[in-house]
C-alpha cells in the first residue's frame, strides 16, 4: 500500500513514526488510520 520495504514500516512503527495497534506480539495496520496519516503529511502545491 505505502510501496516501502516491510523492514521501513517495521523500522518506523519503533520509531514511532507510522500509526499502528499492538495486539500482543502482532502489529496490525489499520487502513483508516494510514490513509489519514498519508493526508497530513501531504505537501501542498504552490501555483505560480
């Protein structure tokens, strides 16, 4: 979904980085929830 390494996600889910649930030794990702953290760390484009 997000065209990263799956060592990045894991990397950046340490790091805090990416939204994520723990659920006992699992990590899951919730759709909604990357989906709206891709939104906020969109750049707006500047029109000349």
């Amino acid at each position: 979904m997000l065209g990263l390494s799956v060592n990045t996600v894991y990397c950046w889910v340490c790091q805090k980085r990416i939204p994520y649930l723990k659920i006992g030794r699992l990590t899951k990702f919730s759709k909604e929830d990357i989906n709206n953290w891709i939104e906020k760390k969109k750049v707006a484009a500047i029109t000349v």
